[in-house]
C-alpha cells in the first residue's frame, strides 16, 4: 500500500528481525514490537561505547547491561505476541477469501437452481394446464354421457353389460378425483388459495356432502348419522373448500370402514371454535402412520386406491381458514377426524 511508511531497516539491510516482517503491513509508528527493537539495539550501542570508553563507573555499565537484558526479553515477548497477532490475522483473511469464493460459489449455484425451479414450476402449470383442459373435460363428459345412458334405463343391457357400465362409471369417478386433486395440490403449492367468506348453512353443507357419496355408502350398506348443536346455524367459509374438506373426510370413512360399518358426523359449539368430527369404524391407522397422513401422496393400506392427497388439501384449506385439523385412530378400531373452525370468517 502506497501510504504504509516502510520499515528503513528492512529496506536498508534487507533483514527481517521479526517473522511478521514478511505480512505486516502496519505503519512503523504502530508496529509495538518494532519500537522495542529500535530500543535493544540504541541499547546495545550504548553498551558497545561504554565498553570503548572505560573511564565510565562500573554502576553505569551494569546498570547498561541489565537494561540491555530486559529490553530484549520484553522485546523477545512482545515480538513473539504480536507474531502470533499478525499471523493470526493473516490465517483470518486467508479464511475469509476462502468464505468470500465459497459464498460467490453456492450464489452462483442457487442463481442456477432459481432458473432451473423457474423452468420446472413453468412446466408444472403447462402440465396442470393440460391437466384441466385435456384430461378433465373428456372425462367429464364421459361420466355424463354414463349418466345419461343410466337414466334412460339399461332394460336391454344384460348383466354383464350392466356390469361394465358400472365399471366404467366407477373408474371415471376415480379419474375425475384423481384430476381434482392435482388441481387442488397445484393451487394450494403456488399459493392460489383465495378464502371467499361467507354464511353457510352447516347441516345443508353436511346433508349435500353425504348425499354425494351416497352410491358408496349403500354399496357398502354403512349407516351415516349427522347431529350439530341445535346453536349452530352457519358457519363463515367459503362454501366451496369447507365442502371439499368435509367431502374428503368422509369418503375417507366410507373407504376404510367395512360392510354395514358406521359413520358419525357431528358438529359442536365450543366458544369460539366450531368442531366438525367425522368418526367411523373402519379399519383405523397404525401408530407408526399416524405422523405421516397428512403429508402429501400419504402412504395407503395395502388393497385401497387413491391419490394419498385427500388429507393433506382437508388440512391445507382448514389452515387457510385459521383452523386446524387432529386425528385420534386405533388400530382395527376406526377413527376420529376434527376439524376446528373459528367463528369468525378468515382475514
């Protein structure tokens, strides 16, 4: 550096007394050890013309000699500190080019990985487009167009072909869920979930959710029941995702729960919270899977169908409306699924 005072010493003699000669870069004026050195050697000098001139006391030379001997150690110490100090500095700012490179480098990595997960969530919504307009509209009009043909009744059909037509309407149906909830799994993953509050009537929005399932759960001869407190009247949520909870909810009872199995939803005022339980006595879910059924693509009982989603948007949408849901199971014994909604609508 231009405005460093070089050491006169060094430059002169091209001797370096202290090893932090070769990385200081201190002024001379601050250098403490420097300054000691300058001492020890006037000192010596002194001592050397104390010895040419001999007609000095003898108190003055020992004095001269002793002087000498603790200037050098303080010397010797001050050097070996601020040795340790500079080189000690030196291995800091090694460090910290070293830190300086690593940092530009993962910048630079995740600079690339922000472009990349740019180019996959781009490709994402290409493929939930496709989704939505390529897969779901034909399957949709299939399952109408089954519809349609059970309407007008299968008289002629024989019970093969009645069979299949069944087939195909079930299949559909699956498709037509499996199509949703990569819908819903895209919206809730970008960050898309609007809350529209409103008053709805709770034990219609119950009734309606049952009735649409209604085909499994005689298929299956399994007894629903629903009760509320008479207090609740309707609750604030948006009409559409307090539906989709609940309807997840109980297709998951009706799917885990055998013949002529049971169901029980009821619904209580607890102060400043609505509780929906949906209760069941289905096959119940191990402990070591408890933890796990929320997650996304959640792990299934051997021998039953589905995308593993169903729990994971109940819990996002009840999150996106301030509440929360809880799971209480045993084993071989059914389970209990709650879900807390506020009184108040969502902000």
């Amino acid at each position: 550096m231009n405005d460093l005072i070089k050491c006169a010493f060094v430059s002169l003699t091209n001797v370096k007394p202290f090893n932090r000669c070769k990385y200081c870069e201190r002024r001379v004026q601050e250098c403490f050890g420097f300054q000691f050195f300058v001492i020890s050697f006037a000192i010596i000098v002194l001592l050397i013309l104390t010895l040419i001139i001999t007609d000095l006391p003898a108190l003055v030379l020992d004095n001269v000699i002793l002087a000498t001997a603790l200037v050098g150690l303080l010397a010797y110490l001050a050097s070996k500190e601020t040795n340790e100090i500079v080189l000690n500095n030196v291995l800091l700012g090694q460090l910290n080019k070293d830190l300086e490179e690593k940092v530009k480098q993962r910048t630079k990595e995740l600079e690339q990985s922000n472009v990349e997960l740019t180019k996959t969530n781009q490709m994402k919504n290409e493929f939930i487009g496709i989704i939505n307009h390529e897969l779901k509209s034909p399957i949709t009009t299939v399952i109408s167009g089954i519809d349609v043909i059970k309407a007008h009744g299968t008289d002629k059909l024989d019970e093969s072909q009645r069979k299949l037509i069944n087939i195909m309407q079930e299949n559909g149906m699956e498709m037509l869920r499996l199509t949703n909830d990569l819908l819903d799994l895209s919206k809730i993953e970008s960050g898309k979930i609007i809350v529209h509050s409103e008053p709805v009537p709770l034990l219609n929005m119950l009734e309606e959710t049952v009735q649409s399932l209604m085909s499994e759960i005689e298929k299956k001869n399994i007894k629903v029941t629903t009760k509320i407190d008479d207090s609740i009247t309707t609750i604030f949520a948006d009409s559409v995702q307090l539906k989709q909870v609940i309807f997840n909810l109980i297709e998951n009872a009706v799917k885990y729960t055998g013949e002529k199995g049971q169901v029980n939803i009821e619904a209580k005022d607890t102060g400043d919270q609505i509780k929906i339980d949906v209760k069941d006595s289905g096959i119940g879910i191990k402990k070591v899977d408890i933890g796990g059924i929320f997650d996304k693509f959640a792990k299934r009982p051997a021998g039953f169908r589905g995308t593993g989603l169903g729990l994971y948007i109940a819990k996002s949408l009840t999150e996106a409306h301030n509440g929360k849901i809880e799971v209480s199971s045993e084993e071989g014994k059914g389970s209990t699924f709650s879900v807390f909604l506020p009184k108040k609508p969502a902000s």
